[in-house]
C-alpha cells in the first residue's frame, strides 16, 4: 500500500470555513455560540496537523478522523466550555482536605445562599427601623449565644456523649464577647494587629513564627499591618518571664498563634494561656491568640486533645481570638475575630476592614452553620458528621461497597487505617478507621489513582505500598454508587 506524503495528507484536511458549513456543526453553533464552535474546529485542525506531522496519521486513520469531525468538534467544546471548579469526591480521609476545598456546607446552608442570592436580601437593611443596617448583625447575634453564655461549654460539646470538663486554668466567663467577619484568617490577623499594634510592638514566641500553606508567614503578615515583631524565647523553649522582660512602653500585644500543621516536641516548655493572662493583666497589655482552625465543637468528646477551642481561649481570659470558618467551624471560608466588645468595635471602625468583609453568600453559609451550633445538631454540618462516624460505622459501609465492586479482576481489601483532621487542626492526632484497599491486575496503583481522577466526578485517593486508598469517612454515603461505578470502569 502507498503511504501517502505528507503534504497529500494536508491538502485533504478542510478549511474551518468547510467544517463550519457541515450541519451537526451549524447545529453545535446554535447551542454553544459561532465564536466558541469556530475556535473549537480550528483547535481540531490543527490537532490533525500535528498529528500528521509527526507521523502518527497515515491516509487511512485520516479519513477514519475526518469522518468524525462533527463529534470532535463536540468534544472539544464541551471539554473547553466546561466548569473549571468542579466537584470531586474526596476519598483520602483528610476531612478538611485544603486543596479539595476544606469543609463541605450543610445542606441547610447551600439553601440559605441560593435563597439570599436569588434576589435581594436584608444584608445592610434594618427591618424594623426601616434604614440602612449593618451586616455583622445577622452572625453576631448567633456568636454571642455561643460564646457568652454561662454553661454553653457544655452545650458545643457531642450531644449525647460525655464532654471533657473545662480546664481548671480557666478564669473566667466574658460577658462581653463580639464577633466580625472577614475573607479569611489570614486577613482576620492583618485587621487585628493593624488596629491595636500598628507602629507598636507585638510579642510572640520564636516557637510561633509559623509559616503555613501559601506562605502565609507570621513575620510577613505582621510587617503588613504596621506592627513590629518582638521575638522572645528559643524555638523550642518560650517561659512566661521572657514575654515579661521583652515588655517596653512601645508593648502593644501579646499574641499567641497555633502552631498550624506541626508539633514541637521533646525538650521544650511554653507558656501556659492562664499565665499569659495573668501577665497581660498586670501590664495592662491585651492578649491575642490566633487558632487557625478555630473549634466551636469540643473535640475531646471524640478523643482529640491538646486542640484549643474558640470557647476555652475566652473562657480562660483571651481578649481577641481569631479563627477560620471554612475549617473546624465547618462553614464557609471566612476570617473570624471575636473577644473584647471594645477592641472588636475597634477593629469594625479600621477602614481596613471594609475593604477585608466578606459577602452576603458567606454571612448566609456562615448564619445557617452557627443556627446548626445553636440547635445542638451537629450532625447537620458535614465536617462534624465525619469525625464523629465510628470505625464500625465506616467498616459497614466499606464491606458493602466491596461486595458492590465484586470485579476478578481487581482486588479488593478492607483493612485499619486512620482520618485526620487536615486544615492544620491537631496535626499529630488520627480517627480510627476502615480502608478499602484496591489493586488491578495489570495496572499499577498510580495508574488506578490516575483513572479514579478521569471518572466522573474525579475521585481523589491515597497511594500508599503500591495500593490505592479509599477512606470512606470523607465520601458521602450518596457517592458510594459513583465510587463503584469508577472502580468497575477501570477493569473494562
């Protein structure tokens, strides 16, 4: 057989005038727009351009492609007109997965924006007075409940389980707490430093100078907002009388930040919160602690411990705490400072934070979320539904989602593993649980994971001792069948 040259292969390719003039591809154009279908045949083209320059297309396999023109031109508008931002299942078993969008909302709350966001809403409109309102109103109202109530410790526990006592540290219950929003935690920080150490200076311990994902510098942050960075301690070592002896007339915080995402451990010493509370008190200085992840739910009551929550800080005497909404809160990305009515009237008056608020979709994501806390049901938000499953609950699952697959050719295990929390929470703490364990005659464990990621929606796994992973405590009970579906996919 002639192997036709290759100029004879370009000369049968068609104008992109030629493609447009076929009719499946005017139909396409009615759907998807003339300029978009245009780019879309142009793209094809020269795809086969390519192709035959590079030897991978004789005259046969080019008749074979042009007779499907219309559907790869279909093809590529669709691949080109689709969502970037699409919805995956996270089967890895990091709750608050970062690069997977950290907590999923409730379904009340994707309610509550779709309705908010429909049409108009009462966001800076106040109701009753008939005049220009103010939108922190419609969370702080939810904050204060939560946060300064006498006995609401016990509330923000697991309903239904046994909560930790409160630490005995703990001085105090305010009375006094507010709550604003901003876009994130990063930005949280940025506005309270700006306003209450802005050309001051700032205590912080060296073994605190935390850098976390995005290069989200402690140091940096801080020369943003104006304040001056006063290092004390070792990295390791930090005592209550280094803060003391690095106090000058220029002090303007004592701040505190969790370490995100690691643990120091072996020869080291921190300063307690109630100590700090006491120094702050003598010197008249006002103590910020920055928790990153931010807990309203008590975690000891599922076995983690050492995780400060929202509600320990205050109680034990914290004036501003800051913390994120999109993490152990499980809500919406959002910055949250609440403390010292004073200091956070203060920070809500900083031009600063106009231009740091956050939209009318974060405040209903953010209101249904705290209603949630308010309730007590928890198991209405996804994160705190996730880490309160047992191992049994999650071994159930996984064994009837392996009789599912029930494929020869791949094997199937349920074996132990462990959860984590993720979003730089308890780095070092784990939840017990169940792994489906799977692996494919013929293909390697990346290549599974590779394949898990081309279904549709994408399953993003764990790869670990040439197996691919699958947590089901961060899949949904709902997306068991698509999990199924993929797995069988693989093997045909």
């Amino acid at each position: 057989m002639k192997i036709a040259a290759p100029l004879e292969l370009f000369r049968k390719l068609p104008s992109v005038d030629d493609v447009m003039r076929v009719s499946a591809v005017r139909t396409l154009a009615a759907s998807y727009g003339h300029d978009s279908t245009v780019d879309a045949a142009r793209a094809v083209l020269y795809r086969l351009r390519q192709e035959i320059t590079s030897g991978l297309l004789d005259a046969d396999a080019l008749e074979l492609a042009l007779s499907g023109l219309a559907g790869a031109v279909e093809n590529e508008l669709r691949q080109a007109l689709r969502y970037s931002l699409r919805p995956v299942i996270n089967a890895t078993g990091v709750i608050l997965h970062t690069n997977l969008g950290r907590a999923p909302l409730s379904d009340a709350a994707i309610e509550h924006i779709r309705e908010t966001a429909a049409g108009y809403s009462n966001l800076e409109f106040d109701l009753g007075a008939g005049g220009r309102g103010k939108r922190d109103v419609h969370v702080d109202r939810l904050f204060r409940k939560l946060l300064n109530d006498e006995g609401r410790a016990a509330e923000l526990g697991s309903a239904g389980r046994a909560r930790a006592p409160v630490p005995t540290q703990a001085v105090s219950t305010r009375a006094d707490v507010s709550t604003i929003v901003v876009n994130n935690n990063a930005a949280a920080v940025l506005l309270a430093l700006n306003t209450v150490a802005d050309r001051g200076e700032v205590i912080v311990s060296r073994g605190e100078l935390v850098e976390i994902g995005g290069s989200f510098r402690i140091p940096d942050v801080m020369a943003k907002s104006g304040a001056i960075l006063r290092e004390v301690g070792t990295t390791n070592r930090t005592r209550t009388a280094d803060y003391e002896c690095a106090i000058t007339e220029r002090t303007r915080l004592l701040l505190r930040v969790h370490r995100s995402n690691f643990e120091i451990s072996g020869f080291t010493e921190q300063a307690s919160t109630a100590e700090l509370v006491t120094l702050a008190r003598k010197r008249g200085i006002p103590l910020m602690e920055d928790l990153g992840s931010g807990a309203l739910f008590d975690l000891r009551s599922i076995g983690i411990g050492g995780e400060p929550g929202v509600l320990d800080s205050l109680r034990s005497g914290v004036d501003v705490v800051t913390y994120s909404g999109d993490k152990l809160l499980g809500g919406p990305q959002a910055g949250l400072i609440s403390g010292s009515s004073e200091l956070v009237a203060r920070m809500r008056s900083n031009s600063l934070f106009r231009a740091l608020r956050a939209d009318k979709l974060i405040y209903a994501a953010l209101e249904s979320t705290l209603l949630a806390y308010v309730r007590r049901n928890h198991d209405a938000i996804p994160t705190l539904r996730m880490m309160r499953l047992s191992k049994g609950d999650i071994s159930l699952r996984a064994e009837a989602l392996a009789a599912r697959i029930g494929v020869p050719a791949l094997k199937v295990e349920i074996v132990d593993g462990e959860s984590i929390l993720g979003g730089g929470a308890a780095p070092s703490s784990v939840l017990p649980t169940r792994l489906l364990a799977v692996t494919c005659e013929g293909l390697s464990a990346d290549e599974i994971a590779s394949h898990l990621r081309g279904a549709e929606p994408p399953i993003i796994a764990r790869v670990e001792e040439g197996r691919v992973l699958l947590d089901l405590r961060t899949v949904f009970p709902e997306q068991d069948a698509a999990v199924a579906t993929a797995l069988h996919r693989i093997v045909a």
